[in-house]
C-alpha cells in the first residue's frame, strides 16, 4: 500500500447481542474527531471510515489516488490516531451489562471508555466484545467518551519484526512492494503494496451449516438423502435450565416450509448446538449464475426457555446446495473414459461437475469504507453479464463483507474465498497462531451459511511459490519451513474449518497439486501431494504468467493442469480513467507519474527513486503492442481459455480457468478487465465471448504450421449443429466456400482470414426447452501488427427508437470493432471487440449504470477497429 495506512476501519460498535435485555447503540455515523496531537491536526471523522478518507473529507490532504500521493502521503500511515466519540447517549442504566463490539479494527488499538483502558486489539480481521459493565456504571452520561488510539502499522510490523529471537526466512522467500513485515501482522496484506494497487494502510456468530446426511468436507456427497440443519449460537453467562432450540424455514415469500424443535447435540459453556434434518423434497436447490435458479430461503434459529420465551433469535438467509472441491484419485471409470490418471481437481455443484469460468476478485478500493453496495452490484452484474460463475477472492486482502456474500447469493456468483495469507511465510509462535485460530473461527462461521460459498483456502501461492523459492534459496531448510507450513495451514486453520462446517472444502494453498490422502478418522486428515509427481499423471491446479510476449498463440507454452486459478498480463486502462487521477501533463505512456503507479513486476521496496521495476512492466508491454498489436492483452486472454476450456475434453479434463484480474483497485496498469469505476476494457467483453456455453476457436501449432478448429461445450447435454468456415482477404474478397485443405494450398495466406462459426442445438443445465447456441471466430496466420489491413469503411448510427447503435463494415473485414464512450458514464454494450465481415451490420444494445451526463454520452460515442480510424457518431 502505498502508505497511507490509514489507520483503520471501525465498521461497527455496539452493545452486544444474544443477550435478553439487549439495547444496541450504534456508533456508526458523525460526531467523531480523529487527531494527532504531534502534528497538531484534528478534524470532524465519520465512522465507518478510514484516517485518509477523514483527513481528505476535511482537505488536509489531498485525494489519495490522485498522482504520486501514495508516495506522498505515506507519513499518515506513519503516524498514530485517535478517533474520540462524542459522549455516548442512551445507555441504558437498568440493564445488567454493556458491552462494546467491534466488527474490524485496524489493526492495532489502544481502546478507553470514560478515560479507562478498555483493552488493545492487533487483529483487523477478528471481531472483538468488551465487558464495559463496570466502567459505564461508575461513569456520568456526559463522560461516556470512547477512544481509540491507532496505532502505525507499518511501525509496529518493523518493531515487531526486531524482536529479539523473532522469526526469520532465507533470501527472496518474502514478497515485499511498498512497507516491508507484513507477514508478522494481522492485517490486510496488499495494504503494504502488491503489483497492481498502491499502499496506503487504512487502520482501522452464530452458525449455520446446511449438508447432505452423511456429508465429509472435500468428499462428493449422497445427493439422494435428507438435508441436515446445523446451528450453533453463542451465548454469554448462564444458559436458563431446559431451553431449547427451535428452527423455522420460510421461502422468499414467507410461506414456512418447515419447523420445529432441533435436537440438542453439543452444548459448552459458551456455545449451544442444535440440529435437524430436512426432506430433500421440501426445498429446490440453489444453482450458480448459468446453471440453473438461486432460490434463497430463510431459517430462523430460536433460543427458547422452559417457560417458552423466545431468548434470543437469529434469521440468515441460505441456500440448499453442496459444492465440493473434488481432489480424489481419478477412478477407473474415468481412466476408462479416457481421462489421465492423477488427481481430479473441479468443483461440483449439487453432484454434477461443471465448467468454472471467472476471475480473480481483489479488494475494490485501497479504502473499504467507500465500497458502497450499489457499487459492488454493479460489479456483480458485470461477472454475470460476463458469463462468469465463480470468483476467487483472493487471499492477502479482506474478508468479504456479509453484503459482497449476499449480492453473490443472489446473483449466482460462486465464491471461492480465501484466509488472508500470501505470497509470504508466516510466524508460527503460540500468540500468532492463536490470534489467527481467533480470525478464522469468526470469519468461517460468519459466512458459512451463503450458498455462494465455494471453498476456503488457506492463502495465495504457498506451495507452488513460497516453498519452492525456500527450497532454491536454503534448500537445507526446507523440512523446517515446510513443518511451519503444515503447522499454520493444515494444523491451525484446517480444523477451524472442519470443526465448524461439514458442506465446505479446504485446501491449504491456492494452486497446489492437491491431497495425497484424506482420512478422517486420523488425527490429521489431510495429507498434501506437494511434488510427489508420476509423469504422464495429471494433477491440480495451473497458475501461469509469462511476460514474453511471443507466449501468444504458442500452445506449447501455456501448462496443462485439471484447473486454471491465475494467468494474465498486465495493460494500460482508458484514458477516461487515467484522466480522473493524473493531470494532462502527465498523460503519456511512460511519463514519471504513469511509471511510477506501474507496480509490476515486485522487486524490493518501490519508491519515487527506484523506478527500475516499474520501466520492466512499461517495457512488456511496450514490446507486446510492438509484436502484436494493441489488443495483445485481450487476445491472450482469449486464447489462453481456449486453450483450457479445449482440456475439458482432452485426458487432462480441464475443468476452470479464472484468469487475473476481475477489476482494478485504482488507475494504473494491471491485469484487470474492468476499471475502477466499472467501465469495462476489451478484457472483459473478450472474456464474455469466450464464456459462451458453445464455443468455436482456431489452435494453431507454430511448430508444425497446422490448423485445427475446436467446437467445445460447458453444456450437460449434448449439442449438436453445423460449423461454418471461410476465408477472405482483408479487402473482403471472398476467396473460398469450404475448408478443403488440399485446395488452400494454392493460396498465400499470408494476408487472409478465416471466418469460423458454430451453431448448436442443445439446452442449457435445468431446462428442458432446446435452444440455439451461436459462436463465430476468425483465424489470422499473420500477426495484426504486420497484416496489410484495408479501410474498412465502417459506419456507425444510433437509433432513439430502439436505443441500439448499428454498425456495419461496408468495404473491408474490420478487426476488433470498438466502440468507446466519454467520461461521466458507465456502461456496457452488449458486444463489443468484435469483428465484422464485409456488408455486415450489427445492432449493438448498452446497459447503462450511471450517468452524470444526462444522455450527452451518447451523442460521444465512437468506432474504430485494427485498421485505426476512429470514426465519431
Ligand atoms: C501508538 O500506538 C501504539 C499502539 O496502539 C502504542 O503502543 C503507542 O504508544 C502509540 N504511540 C503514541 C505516541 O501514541
Ligand atoms: C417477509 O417477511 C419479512 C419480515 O417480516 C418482510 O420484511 C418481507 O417483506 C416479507 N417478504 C414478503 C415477500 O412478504
Ligand atoms: C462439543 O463441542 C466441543 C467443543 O467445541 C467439542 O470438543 C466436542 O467434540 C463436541 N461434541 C460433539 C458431540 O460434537
Ligand atoms: C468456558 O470453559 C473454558 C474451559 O473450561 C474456559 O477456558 C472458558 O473461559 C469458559 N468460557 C466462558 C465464556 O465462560
Ligand atoms: C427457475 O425459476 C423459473 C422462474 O421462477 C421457473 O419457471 C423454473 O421452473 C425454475 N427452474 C427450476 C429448475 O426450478
Ligand atoms: C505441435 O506439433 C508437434 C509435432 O506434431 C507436437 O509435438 C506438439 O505437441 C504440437 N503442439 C501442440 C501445442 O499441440
Ligand atoms: C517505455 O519505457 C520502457 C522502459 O524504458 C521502454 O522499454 C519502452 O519502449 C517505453 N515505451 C514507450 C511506448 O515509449
Ligand atoms: C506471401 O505474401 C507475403 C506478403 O505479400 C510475402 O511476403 C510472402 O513471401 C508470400 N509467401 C509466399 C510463400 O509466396
Ligand atoms: C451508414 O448507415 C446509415 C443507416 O444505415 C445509412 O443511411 C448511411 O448511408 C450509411 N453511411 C455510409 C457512408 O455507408
Ligand atoms: C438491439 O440490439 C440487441 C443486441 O444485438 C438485439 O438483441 C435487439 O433485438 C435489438 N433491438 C432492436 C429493437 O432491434
């Protein structure tokens, strides 16, 4: 993070439910100060929030993304700050106690209320009650003051990183961007930096789990037995004698479906746990985004006394589905089918398998207090409208809110959610891993019962990365970082998720190659493969990048796994966006500014003196746009999904690829397909294309010459329809009918094009009714760089009438077709980055998402293609 670390977010305080008498006091809201005495400032603050964002509000400094400021105003997150209340009203005095709950401080707090020490936290992720019984009685309505010191993280990382005896790695293990140390604190790790975002850091449960009867995690349920129900309440002081559980399922229209009293099977001092089992035929099943409904219920959990009142009572909205990361052996029916021994490494949804197309989704603002609902829904109908079902939230940012898992329920969007640890080795002494033991048991409960829930993984590039570079850079240490390893990710986090829930699956590492063995009934069920590889097998998950960019179309290059969870490259966004956060000034390709919000690739500590790193990631993509074109970015995406999605059908039974990145976290050059304020680059219209259910695409073998085309489907029924083929010059000349190889000999291809398109009968999971599916792709043997493109004569019109734009190609085959709209919009059209043949017209329509220009956009939309000319409306 570019060091802002403001210190922190205070999301929520208040006085703590699940006790009877409860009166809850929010503290969200104005009549906050947040100061630092040193520097003598002290301005209004607003919670929730985040120092920066306060300290901006009130002009002290100015807005932190704009230019340089995350190298400027680092000395905020050098710095402490203390945000004091206004004196608390409406305690109430005749209840038995006050507590103070807190949902995210971060990180480290010194805590008073009525000028006494209350506690100190040093968890951002953790939730955090204090009993204030004592303190709040003895203490006058007007001195009701809280206060919280925030203390500067990236200072205490560095001192705890000092302490004597602490914890040490070999050279080139720990992935450092912006503040060093950020392995030793609990907090969001890509606030210290990362190679697409700046550094700032910001300071700042009951259960309900729903499986099948007889449900393990990681193992493929029975889908043909009753649901089961688990919920366990927390609950402070003494539960009354003879209480019970009741439960009351609802659907969306408050009809109940189901009730009743839930047999007591565990209860400890401070957790009671109750379960029932539910018929399968009284519910319908949740479906991801493609796959069928997201039908939603609601249970309502009651804690109940012999005298039948009601003590406290939850509702969550849930789901009935099972989601599975299948890792098992491949079984003999698979061998027979023709799939390559190994491991499997998919997901099934409601025992089916299916094909997992998405991205990677990282923290959407360096700042959280800004990331408003509205926002992130348009963030999720651009995954949907994107044909994306899943996406990975990325370890070493946050852990999504309750709102983010609720728009996903909705929507459909698998989330495969992650522990916050990456790219780094972690501490492993008592008081670090309790603290984590604390974090995770608060987050796996918190979320557990969202349906869109997919996986939880212990952190980012672990033992595909960290491990490897331990053992290149001390391979004599490796048995000791390794026993680390497994002590954090297999003995610390894995039984929090496994005591907690039955319906999810773990797996320590983002891309790994899976378990060895799985055994419950040992006390470490979980046995990881790491490299114990048999070639000719086929196992886990691929995480591939390649900044040669001759990587493109060269099949051979990419790597051939069971799933896809990261691979891209890095590109400029629009100059729309770059103009909202640099000056005109600095508005050109490798201007100091640009190059320095360039923060790939990481190499050590990135500052306004070291723009090295910066000019290496300005070069890539220099030397891509050189070779290729300007679409290089976009293409190699295409053509790295083809390649996977071809591998469903291949021995590897390729069943994922979630490329990086879904967004942006700023304006700067990165991986992302859709930009900060939610205009979407050619990635993401691309990536919609090729998410098609039926797709056709060219493979090319550079060593050989020869061309194949591949017709592949997500669908679960089989398809079946005529392909198309045809091969123009870039005159649009049409220079033959069919693809009969022996005939194109005779031609020079050097400047032709191959037009290939599908279309398929079929339907789609959980419908009946047939459809037709469409897909079309072109083939050219000669880089766009080098091609002789002709003019071709596009022209684009807009009809109020029917609020579609039309464009045509009237002499020529026109590349990338791309319409382009002013700032002060955001929207999407329905295609765009597509190519036309020669009299081809196409209607393209726009959903719109915000419009500060009261329609004026329209009237600025342009078109252009390959061929350069950029035509107004
Ligand atoms: C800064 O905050 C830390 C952590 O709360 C605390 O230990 C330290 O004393 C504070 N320093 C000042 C000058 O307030
Ligand atoms: C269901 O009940 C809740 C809570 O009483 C209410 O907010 C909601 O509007 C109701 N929904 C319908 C569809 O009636
Ligand atoms: C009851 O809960 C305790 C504490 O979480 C746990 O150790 C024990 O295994 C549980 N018993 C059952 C039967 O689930
Ligand atoms: C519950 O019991 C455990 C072990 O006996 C103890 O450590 C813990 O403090 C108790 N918790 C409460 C809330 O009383
Ligand atoms: C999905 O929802 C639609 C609209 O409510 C309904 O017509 C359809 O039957 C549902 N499909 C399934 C498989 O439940
Ligand atoms: C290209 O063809 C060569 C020679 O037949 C073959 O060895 C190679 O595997 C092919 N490459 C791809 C990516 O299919
Ligand atoms: C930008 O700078 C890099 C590093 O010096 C250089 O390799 C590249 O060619 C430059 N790109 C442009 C478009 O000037
Ligand atoms: C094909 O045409 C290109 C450009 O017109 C030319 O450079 C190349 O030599 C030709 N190839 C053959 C095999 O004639
Ligand atoms: C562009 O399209 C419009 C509407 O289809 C048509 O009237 C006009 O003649 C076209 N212009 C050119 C230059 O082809
Ligand atoms: C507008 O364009 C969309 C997308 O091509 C198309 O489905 C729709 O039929 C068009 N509307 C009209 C009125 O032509």
């Amino acid at each position: 993070m570019r060091l802002f670390f403001p210190p922190f977010a205070l999301v929520a305080a208040g006085l703590l439910p699940f006790i009877p008498e409860r009166n809850v006091v929010s503290l969200v809201g104005d009549g906050w100060t947040v100061s630092n005495n040193a520097l003598n400032v002290s301005v209004p603050a607003s919670l929730p929030s985040q120092v920066h964002l306060d300290l901006f509000a009130n002009q002290v400094i100015g807005d932190p993304y704009y230019g340089l400021n995350d190298f400027n105003l680092r000395w905020v997150a050098w710095s402490n700050w203390t945000y004091t209340s206004l004196p608390i009203a409406g305690l109430s005095s005749n209840v038995s106690s006050t507590w103070l709950l807190f949902n995210g401080l971060d990180t480290f707090t010194s805590i008073s209320f009525c000028g006494h020490h209350v506690a100190s936290t040093n968890n951002q992720f953790r939730q955090y009650w204090f009993d204030v019984s004592t303190i709040t009685t003895s203490c006058d309505e007007t001195e009701r003051i809280l206060s919280i010191n925030f203390g500067s993280a990236p200072n205490i990382a560095n001192a705890i990183a000092s302490e004597p005896g602490q914890e040490t790695w070999p050279s080139g293990v720990q992935q450092v961007f912006e503040f060093p140390n950020r392995c030793f604190i609990r907090k969001e790790q890509s606030d210290f930096g990362w190679d697409w975002g700046p550094a700032f850091a910001p300071a700042g449960p009951c259960i309900v789990d729903i499986y099948r009867q007889g449900q393990l995690n990681n193992l493929p349920p029975a889908q043909d037995v009753p649901w089961v129900g688990n919920a366990s309440l927390d609950y402070f002081g003494q539960l009354p004698a003879g209480s019970i559980l009741q439960y009351t399922l609802k659907d969306m229209q408050n009809i109940t479906v189901a009730s009743g009293a839930m047999s007591r099977v565990n209860q400890t001092n401070a957790t009671v746990t109750g379960q029932t089992t539910i018929a399968a035929r009284l519910v319908d099943l949740w479906w991801p985004n493609q796959l069928g409904n997201q039908t939603l219920y609601y249970i309502t959990i009651d804690l109940v006394s012999a005298s039948n009142t009601s003590l406290t009572c939850v509702t969550k909205r849930i789901g009935f589905r099972t989601i599975v990361l299948n890792e098992s052996p491949i079984a003999q029916d698979q061998l027979a089918q023709g799939i390559a021994p190994g491991n499997n490494c998919h997901f099934e949804i409601n025992g089916h398998e299916f094909y997992a197309k998405g991205s990677n989704f990282i923290p959407p603002d360096a700042f959280w207090p800004r990331v408003a609902v509205e926002r992130m829904n348009q963030l999720f109908d651009s995954v949907v409208d994107g044909n994306q079902n899943m996406l990975r939230v990325w370890a070493s940012g946050a852990y999504s809110p309750d709102f983010i898992y609720d728009l996903a329920d909705e929507k459909g969007i698998l989330l495969w959610s992650e522990f916050e640890f990456g790219d780094a080795l972690y501490p492993i002494d008592p008081a670090f891993l309790d603290n984590v033991r604390e974090e995770a048991e608060y987050n796996v409960r918190r979320v557990n019962h969202h349906p869109s829930l997919a996986l939880w993984a212990g952190g980012n590039e672990l033992e595909n990365l960290e491990l490897i570079l331990v053992n290149q850079s001390a391979p004599d240490q490796l048995p000791r970082y390794m026993a680390e390893y497994e002590t954090l990710f297999l003995n610390t986090l894995l039984p929090v998720v496994f005591g907690n829930s039955k319906s999810i699956s773990y797996a320590p590492s983002s891309t790994s190659n899976g378990w060895l063995s799985l055994n419950f009934s040992n006390a470490k069920p979980m046995v990881e493969r790491y490299y114990n590889l048999t070639p000719g097998s086929v196992y886990g998950e691929t995480d591939f990048y390649n900044y040669e960019p001759s990587v493109l179309y060269n099949d051979s290059a990419y790597p051939i796994g069971r799933f896809s969870n990261e691979f891209g490259y890095h590109s400029m966004p629009s100059l729309q966006s770059w103009q909202s956060q640099i000056s005109a000034k600095d508005l050109s390709f490798n201007s100091t500014t640009v190059m320095l919000r360039d923060h790939h690739p990481p190499a050590g500590l990135l500052n306004t003196s070291n723009t090295a790193n910066a000019s290496i990631g300005q070069a890539q993509m220099t030397e891509a746009v050189q070779l290729w074109y300007p679409i290089f970015q976009a293409d190699l995406y295409v053509s790295e999904i083809e390649f996977y999605r071809r591998g469903s059908g291949l021995p590897n039974r390729q069943l994922g690829s979630l490329y990086w990145q879904l967004e942006d976290i700023w304006v700067a050059p990165a991986w992302a397909g859709i930009e900060y304020d939610g205009r979407w680059e050619v990635l993401h219209y691309a990536a919609k294309d090729i998410y098609e259910h039926v797709i056709i695409a060219p493979y090319y073998n550079v060593t050989t010459g020869n061309l194949s085309v591949w017709v592949t489907s997500d669908l679960w029924q089989p398809a079946t329809g005529t392909v198309t083929f045809a091969w123009y010059d870039w005159s649009g000349k049409h220079l033959i009918n069919t693809f009969i190889t022996t005939i194109l000999q005779g031609y020079n291809l050097t400047n032709a094009v191959l037009y290939m398109a599908v279309e398929a009968v079929s339907s789609l999971p959980n419908d009946n009714a047939f459809r037709t599916f469409r897909h079309e792709n072109f083939f050219h043997p000669t880089a766009l760089q080098v091609a002789q493109l002709v003019n071709p004569g596009l022209n684009l019109t807009y009809s109020p009438t029917t609020q579609n734009f039309t464009v045509s190609a009237t002499s020529g085959v026109a590349a990338w077709v791309w319409l382009d709209y002013p700032a002060g919009a955001v929207l999407n059209f329905d295609s765009n980055a597509f190519w036309l043949l020669p009299n081809e017209t196409r209607q393209v329509s726009y959903t719109l998402k915000s419009d500060t220009t009261n329609g004026g956009w329209i009237n600025g939309v342009t078109v252009q293609s390959l061929w350069n000319q950029t035509l107004p409306l």
